[in-house]
C-alpha cells in the first residue's frame, strides 16, 4: 500500500475502469494488457470485477471459485489470485436459474428474479469491501465491467458497471469491437443511452479489433470525437491467434466444424462435445498448440464422424447436459465411433461422470426435482450428487500401472500433474467391478494424504479425470499425443512446448501491442500518475 508520509496515511490506489459496448469486444483480454504493462512499469497491480457471469471458473490457492477472466488476470499481474478479485460469481445452471458464488462458496441457486429482487439489495457492501481491500494492498486497480452498461432494464441495481464506477470514482473506457461491424453506433449509442452524470465518468474510447487500413477509419474517428467531445485512446489491431484463456463459451462460436474440416495432411482429430452448459473448456487450449493436432467443437452428432478423440468436457448441469446428447443422438454417434477399436473417449469433471452407469441427484441440485439418470456406461462407475461443492487444487503423479501407459510411447519415468477440481458429485467404482476399472493419478490435496483418482478401462481407451487443467500439464500431454501418433503411425515428438511459458508470452505480446496502439500517457492521466 501507499503511505503519504506527510501525514501517515493510507492512499487508496488509483483505479481505471473498461467497460464494454456489448459481451465479448475484448474486455477481459485489455484488462490483463493493461495489468501487464502496469508490473512492468513498476506499480503493484491487481485486478478487479465485481460480479461475473461465467462458467469458466478458476480455483484460488485457498480452493475458492472465481471467474477465470481474474485468475488470468491475476497471472498477468504476477499475483495469486484472491475472492477479492471476484466477489461474486454467478454461474447459470440453467435457463433463468444459477447458482450464485459469493466471495469463491455457494451462497445458493436462484432464479434471475430471486437475484435481482432480493440479493442485489445488499451486494453493495461485499462488492466494495473487496474493492477497499485491493485498493489498500495496491498501486493500481484495474476494474472490469460486463456486458453493456446500457442494458437500460438493469440500470437501477446495477452492481458491475456505471453504478459502480461512481462508487469507486473510477474513469471510465469504453470498449467496442469493430470486427462485428456499427462500432459507431455502439459507441454512440451507449452514450445516448447513460445518463447525464454517467456520460460524464466516459474518459475515453478503446477500438478493439481492427484489421484494416487505419487511414480509411480516421474520418470516423475524427467524426466520433467531434460528435461526442471524447477522445479515442487508441485503435487495436486484430490480434491473430491470440492464446489467452476465454471466460464465456461466446468465444467458441465458429469453431464447431464438421469431421471433414480437419487439418490438412493427417493427423490426431480431436472432437469436443459442445454441451449447453459447458463449463471449463479452457482445459482443451494447450491442445490446439501441439503440432498435427486439430481441436473442433461439435454441437450436432452428424458432426462427430470417426474422430482420434472424443471429449466430453465439464458441465454446470450433468444430468441436463447428459440428456441432451441423448436427445440429439450423440450416444449412438460415439458407440459407432467407438467401434472401430482406436478411438479414444475421455471425460473430464461433468464428463467423467457421464461415462458412469448411473447419475443420482437425490436433493434436486443440479434441477428443481430429484433425479436419477442412466449414464453413457462405459465406465463402471455411479455418482451422487452433495450439497457440498469441492474447490481445491491438486498435484501428484500418474500411476505406473495406469491403463494409458498400455497404449504404448509413453515415458517410463516418473509424470507429475497438477491441476484442480470443481464439483458437487461424488464418483465411486461399483464394487463388483472393481477389477475392470482402474486408477490413473495418486494425487494430494494441500497437506492432505494422498489418494488415487480418476478411471481408465483397462485398454487405456476409455478414461475419465475430475482434474481440471489435465492438458496443462507439458510431459503428460507430450507422451499421451505421442501414444496415440505411434498407433496411428506418425511421426512421434521429442519436445513439447511448456503451457505457462506460452501464457506469458501472449501476456507480454498483448501488452506490447497496446503499448504501440494505446496512448497510454493518457492512460495514466486518468489515473492521475504523471
């Protein structure tokens, strides 16, 4: 913290916030930029959004749930990430219906009137209280908004974007996508639609993703300022292939394509299961790095075709997510697929226990009624449903007799992994199956005994783990792609890239480019830094 040594107080550190012309314009990827460039530049740094809408979830080092967007945050910033950072999480379980995460633990699941009619009356004190804590224990906070803060229906209690912006007294930048096309009238229109003393906390424009001639876009520019007497901070180019951690499943439209489009010239085909509540899809990233090997998210079965791997991912509703594959015929469209005898079906979270037997949810957790459901049964294993949510991080080592190690090209030595989970079943393997189905990591809790984890049949071609960030871990994802390049008869790879080495080179190269295309001594005006 800072301390004004006239007079021995604290100051309160400087605060900026980026709010949005709409979801998905870049917000979450300019908050790290700027957090980035701010360590560099010498000031402790933290992140902050006081409520978020995510499935994308992240574990703190206390086991605590945040938004993902604030954990990456968090990691630009060279911090560990805290509920401060997040106070409340909402996470959408299904239409109109969420569970509400308050400060990283359930607080219960409320329909979105419920929320707004009750909660929302006192989330001002939690939502500035850890505002107040960031500002004491930094130099620098950067606020995130979400959506618009023209959702003129939301206005009177909203907690996330202008009226919070008065709170803090915080600058504000607005963000627009010009990718989408109308960026002029998205800025303009916000504007039109705040009112008077909101307009005013309106410091400056920030226009994401550009891929054109910035020439052809000045006489616009020109007109914007002239028309709303606001300054465009800067012009950010499209930034190609850009691999930092999406928080909302908006970033996976466009990605589903059919088993036909895969990549030029072989390969492994990596097909993931696209559910309505998919959660976590951030484990499949380090994937789409790896030589030859292409990642596709499909949401219609005759999309699946004969894929080297299926992925059923995480879920914020298992039992609803479990009964739409069934509905729309992804069940027999794996069967077929499995049939061929090299195809590969792992679950991670929500997916593992979908590849159980059977699903009970005796407290009608994850809907408004109890249920039990058939799982897809290609693991013997059944799962409850508890009232009790796990959040932990995690880190041990995969099992030397573990069923993948039968497929072949894996190291003999010793793998580590690490990772974490979010869950609220608990997995077990039927008794009189125990012989068929076997454990794949001996993993420990923080200063807890250690304990076997996860399920393979006993051909290593069928598996499933409650470990997020599975594919993280470098070695592990380098001899299983190679398992599955030596049965196809590929070239096997010696080396594989390290996933955090990677992150922090996308963090140092977003932030060079808004160095180069943000003014950023205007930026730190606002944030009344010479």
């Amino acid at each position: 913290m800072t301390e004004n040594k006239g007079t021995g107080c604290v100051k309160q550190a400087a605060v900026l916030m980026l709010q949005g012309t709409a979801s998905d314009v870049g917000k979450s990827v300019l908050t790290a930029a700027l957090c980035r460039i701010f360590v560099q530049d010498g000031f402790r740094t933290a992140p902050f959004k006081s409520q978020n809408m995510a499935l994308n979830s992240y574990v703190t080092a206390d086991g605590k749930e945040i938004g993902r967007a604030q954990g990456m945050q968090a990691e630009a910033c060279g911090i560990e990430a805290t509920t401060d950072m997040n106070p409340i999480l909402i996470k959408p379980t299904h239409d109109m219906h969420s569970q509400i995460v308050v400060h990283g633990r359930p607080l219960a699941n409320m329909s979105a009137a419920d929320y707004r009619s009750k909660y929302l009356l006192t989330a001002k004190a939690t939502v500035m209280e850890a505002l107040g804590r960031l500002r004491s224990a930094y130099d620098i906070v950067v606020m995130e908004g979400a959506g618009s803060p023209a959702e003129i229906n939301l206005k009177d209690r909203d907690i996330v974007n202008m009226n919070l912006a008065g709170w803090a007294d915080a600058p504000v930048v607005l963000v627009a996508d010009i990718d989408r096309g109308g960026v002029f009238a998205f800025l303009v229109g916000t504007l039109e639609l705040l009112e008077p003393h909101e307009r005013a906390r309106v410091k400056g424009f920030i226009i994401n993703k550009f891929r054109g001639d910035l020439s052809l876009l000045q006489p616009g520019l020109d007109w914007l300022e002239e028309r709303t007497g606001i300054p465009v901070l800067g012009v950010l180019p499209y930034i190609h292939d850009l691999r930092l951690e999406a928080e909302d499943s908006v970033a996976l439209e466009g990605r589903s394509r059919p088993a036909a489009d895969r990549q030029a010239g072989g390969g492994i085909d990596v097909a993931v299961i696209r559910t309505p509540r998919i959660s976590n899809f951030t484990d499949f990233d380090p994937l789409t790095g790896e030589p030859g090997v292409s990642v596709r998210f499909v949401s219609r079965s005759a999309e699946l075709g004969q894929p080297d791997v299926i992925l059923l991912p995480g879920t914020k509703n298992t039992i609803g997510d479990l009964e739409f594959l069934k509905e729309q015929g992804f069940d027999a469209a794996i069967a077929e697929a499995m049939r061929s005898g090299s195809t590969q079906l792992i679950g991670i979270c929500g997916g593992y226990q979908m590849l159980g037997r059977t699903l009970s949810d005796p407290e009608g957790l994850e809907g408004r009624q109890a249920a039990e459901t058939e799982g897809l049964g290609y693991l013997p294993l059944a799962t409850v449903f508890a009232v009790d949510k796990k959040t932990v991080r995690v880190s041990g080592r995969l099992l030397p007799d573990c069923p993948l190690r039968l497929e072949g090209g894996w190291d003999a030595a010793a793998i580590p992994v690490e990772g974490y989970e979010i869950h609220m079943g608990r997995t077990a393997v039927f008794e009189d199956h125990q012989g068929s189905a076997h454990p794949l990591f001996e993993i420990r809790e923080t200063d807890g005994e250690p304990k076997m984890e996860g399920c393979g049949a006993k051909n290593g071609r069928i598996w499933g783990t409650y470990l997020h960030g599975i594919f993280h871990n470098d070695e592990f994802r380098k001899s299983w792609l190679n398992a599955i390049r030596a049965a196809k008869g590929l070239r096997t790879e010696a080396d594989t890239f390290s996933a955090k080495a990677l992150k922090e080179r996308e963090f140092d190269r977003v932030a060079e480019t808004v160095r180069q295309h943000v003014k950023m001594n205007e930026i730190y005006k606002l944030l009344g830094i010479g």
